[in-house]
C-alpha cells in the first residue's frame, strides 16, 4: 500500500489520505489505477530478478554430498548405491524443472504486470490529454 | 488537472537495490541509467519512470546474456549428481589400479574457468546445451521478452513525448476575412 501511495502521490503531488470522496473523478481514478499497477509492476520485476539468482535446492545438494558418502562407503551393497545414484538423478532432475518452472512463471508475472501497467498509462495520459482523447 | 503530464516536481526512481543481483554494481547501472536519461531527455515523471523501465530491461538483456554463457561453460555439462558418480568411478578405477595408496588426483578437474578463442571445447559446450537445455531455454525466452520490454517502452516513450509536443501547439483558429 506504501508503493501504491508513493506511485500516487508522484503521479498527482497528492497523498491517498488526502482525497476525498468528491473528489473521485475519472482522471483520480485513473491515476490510482496507474499507481497501483506500477507498484505491481515493481514487485513482479524484483520477484523475478530474486529468482534468476535460484540454482539448486540447498537440501539437494545436501543430499548429493550423503550420496557421495554413501558411494565411497564400502559396507554398501552395489546395488543400493546403483539404486540411489538413480534416484538422486531423479531428484536432481526435478529440482531443476522446479527451478524453471519458478522462473517462468515469474517472467508471465512480470509480462502481465507491464502490460497491464502500459494500459492504465496509457488511459492516465488520455484523460489528461485532449488530443489522444480525440484520437481514440 | 491532476495528472498533469509536464508536471516535473514529482520524479521518484525506484531504488536499484530492489532490483539487482550480487554481480551486478549500482553504479554501473545509475551510470547506464544517466546516459539514457541524457539521450533520451525525459520531461517530467512519466518520462523518466520509462526511461527507467528502458534501463532495466537492458539490464536484464545483459544479465539473460551472462547467465545463457554461464550455463553454456564446459564445467556447466555435467550436473552435481554426475559429478559425484564420476569422481567415485574416477576414484575406484585408480584404487583398483594402483591400490589403497593413491594420493591426490582423485578429485576431479578443477574448473579452469572461462577461456576464449579455444574451438576445440565446442563438443563441450554442445553437451552443456544438452545438459542444462531446459534452463537455456527459459533464458533465452527471458531474453527476448526483455527485448520486447525494452521495445515497448521506447516506444512508449516516444509516444509520450509526441503528446507532450502536440499539447504544446495551440488550437489552430479559424479566421474569417
């Protein structure tokens, strides 16, 4: 809510606080609607920048170091070492879809967020401009 | 009117801090974003808030572009859990052949590190493709929605600036003889 103030108070040299109910006209809304959508705008980037830095899971790492152990392990039978070889290729392999599934799906946010964000600039800019109003 | 599009007292830039990564500097990016800022020529706060935008996607053209040549290394063909199978085969051959004795060496190569210019590591970056396909797939498409993103808000820019030029032109008046 802190972002949306902020936006809103760039846009109209305005505080939220400071509007009042008759004072809710297109272009106010119009300017709320922009605020909003940009401090959406700003969190879906930061959220997707914070997950290119996702590698694998710690605890799957975690878990390859046990496996290690496990192979250098002498008493281990070779068959539960060839049996946990595979499912720690498994795990890995899951890991690393969930990773891209991450990712992707915080590039969709960030994709939603901008055009959506673009569309409320661009109704903002034409309730205050009567040129693209006679355009449109 | 309150959404004053020329109103210029009101600029706030997002903090960079939100937005980048350990291996990327602020102040490379203040710099990158300034030399935009004085090519572009944004007039009041629409303007540079997409100015900024056109900034950040660039960054994250650029960050696409390091990360895809991270995932593509040689060292990047093999993932943690082939790593530790295939030091422990390395290790048991050489135990096997030269006995419990065996000092140093069993632990792998070391990662040597990006080097250029050398055409015969291309089979090795073929299997990193291959091996990290799925990653390098995700970043090149966010590389290239980074490039839509940076399209568009040039494009925008531009469009905001040709309003704020036509609003300063005055109505055209019809004058009667």
């Amino acid at each position: 809510m802190d972002a949306v103030g902020a936006h809103f108070r760039g846009l109209t040299g305005r505080r939220l606080e400071e509007i009042g109910d008759a004072d809710w006209d297109g272009a106010t809304r119009a300017a709320l609607e922009l605020a909003t959508r940009e401090a959406h705008l700003d969190r879906a980037h930061a959220h997707h920048v914070s997950c290119q830095a996702t590698e694998i899971d710690p605890d799957t790492l975690a878990m390859i170091d046990q496996l290690e152990d496990l192979l250098y392990c002498d008493d281990t039978l070779s068959d539960t070492k060839r049996e946990a070889i595979r499912r720690a290729f498994r795990v890995e392999k899951f890991d690393v879809a969930h990773v891209v599934s991450r990712k992707r799906l915080a590039l969709r946010y960030l994709a939603e967020a901008q055009s959506k964000r673009d569309r409320a600039l661009r109704v903002f800019v034409a309730l205050g401009d009567p040129i693209s109003r006679n355009e449109g | 009117m309150p959404n004053d599009v020329d109103d210029v007292s009101h600029a706030e830039l997002t903090d960079p801090r939100r937005f980048l990564l350990r291996d990327e500097s602020v102040e490379d990016y203040e710099f990158r974003l300034g030399q935009l800022l004085a090519d572009l020529r944004p007039a009041n706060s629409l303007e540079r808030r997409q100015v900024e935008l056109i900034a950040q996607a660039d960054l994250d053209i650029e960050r696409q572009r390091r990360i895809i040549s991270v995932y593509l290394q040689p060292a990047k063909a093999d993932g943690p859990t082939k790593r530790a199978v295939a030091g422990w085969r390395h290790e048991t051959s050489m135990r096997s052949k030269h006995g419990d004795d065996l000092d140093g060496g069993a632990g792998g190569e070391a990662d040597p590190g990006p080097v250029f210019g050398d055409f015969g590591a291309t089979s090795a970056i073929a299997s990193a493709y291959g091996a990290n396909f799925g990653m390098l797939e995700f970043h090149y498409r966010a590389q290239s929605d980074a490039e839509r993103r940076r399209r568009m808000s040039i494009g925008l820019l531009l469009q905001l600036q040709d309003w704020r030029a036509r609003r300063a032109v005055p109505d055209a008046q019809v004058v009667e003889e």
